[in-house]
C-alpha cells in the first residue's frame, strides 16, 4: 500500500512480487505443506485485491474503518494460519520466527508489520500512520484469539536437580501454583523431582530441561 500511495503502483501486482520473493526465503525454513497453502493464499489474495479494487467503501469514521478492517484481516488471517497456511507477507516472517524462535506468532507479525509501517509515516502521514497502527493491533489481538483460544493456557514443566530453587523463582518472580512430583528418566532411569505450573498466557515458554 505504501507504494500504492507513493506511485501509484496497483496493490494486486506489489503483493504479488513482495510475496513471491518472501515465499523463496520461505521455501527454506517452511514444510511443504504451508508452503502449498501459502501459494493458493498469494494467487487467490492478488486475485480479489483486483477484483475489488473498483469497488470503494468510504466512511467519515476512519477509527471505525480501521477497527473494522483490522478484525476482518486478522479473521482470514486466523483461519488461514490454522490451517496450516500463510497469507504471505510479513506472515512468512511470523511463521518462521514462530518455529526456530519460538515467537507468538500473532505478536510475531505485528512486530514484523510495524517495521513497515512506522517508516511509511513519511508517505501517509502521521494521522494515517497511526490509523494503520490500530488496524494491526486489531488484526493481531483476533489473530490470536482465533490461534489461541479465549483465554488460554500452557503448561510448563521444569525437570532439574534444582527444582528447589527454581520452585522459589517461580513463585517469587512470577507467583504461579506449582506441583512437585517424583519422575523417573527412561534412559537413565533415575529419579528426579518435577516442578509443574501453569501460566495462563499464550505467551508461555515451552517445555525446558535441566540437563
């Protein structure tokens, strides 16, 4: 879009070349199958941005069209990520550091958008930058919904001969309930005590051992 406004250039052929080369440097790091998926979102959004391009919807109430717009963005975006696929973009970037960098991957890409948009403030103005601003965060809070869940939990399980210590940590930095349970390695088959709590934010750390 911001080339849109800069030169005028149609968004459907912009799309389509931004996403073709992220979707090269996707090809490394993404599966097969979202990489499929990615292709069909690419060909169908070029598609509809020109289909749609003479149709205008135009409203006095720009924070509403930014709310509204957001949602509906981050609600194809939602199904689209669930199912495996990307809608291309800054969403490649998102997958990506949601696998290797174990990223939440709706704030992922409001990170990734930011970069961009917050630059374009030279082109759309400040007003409209921060209009812009607003649609993603509404995107990103659906997207994760949508990924998430309403009101989600993870579980983090902690095996360490330090569980003592950590157990103190835990519930002095970050106050969760915790359980202490005795656990026995397969391989070594030694014992060890475990340290389970549960966070109620999306965001939790993954699984971690003490080696």
């Amino acid at each position: 879009m911001i080339l849109y406004y800069a030169f005028g250039i149609a968004p459907a052929i912009t799309t389509l070349i931004f996403n073709g080369i992220l979707l090269v440097i996707g090809y490394k790091y993404l599966d097969r199958q979202t990489i499929i998926l990615t292709i069909i979102a690419i060909l169908f959004t070029s598609l509809f941005l020109r289909l749609t391009e003479p149709i205008a919807f135009q409203t006095d109430q720009t924070i509403i069209a930014a709310i509204f717009a957001g949602a509906l963005m981050g609600f194809g975006m939602g199904l689209i990520m669930h199912g495996g696929g990307t809608t291309a973009g800054s969403a490649i970037l998102a997958k990506i550091a949601n696998k290797y960098l174990g990223w939440n991957t709706s704030y992922a890409l409001l990170f990734f958008d930011l970069i961009v948009v917050i630059p374009s403030v030279f082109i759309i103005g400040f007003q409209n930058m921060l209009f812009t601003i607003l649609s993603l965060y509404t995107s990103t809070k659906v997207l994760d919904f949508i990924l998430e869940g309403f009101n989600p939990k993870k579980s983090v399980t902690i095996i360490s001969d330090q569980y003592e210590a950590i157990a103190k940590e835990v519930d002095l930095k970050i106050g969760r309930g915790m359980t202490l349970f005795d656990a026995e390695g397969y391989y070594t088959r030694q014992g060890k005590k475990n340290s389970l709590y549960c966070d109620q934010q999306a965001t939790a750390p993954a699984t971690h051992k003490d080696r």
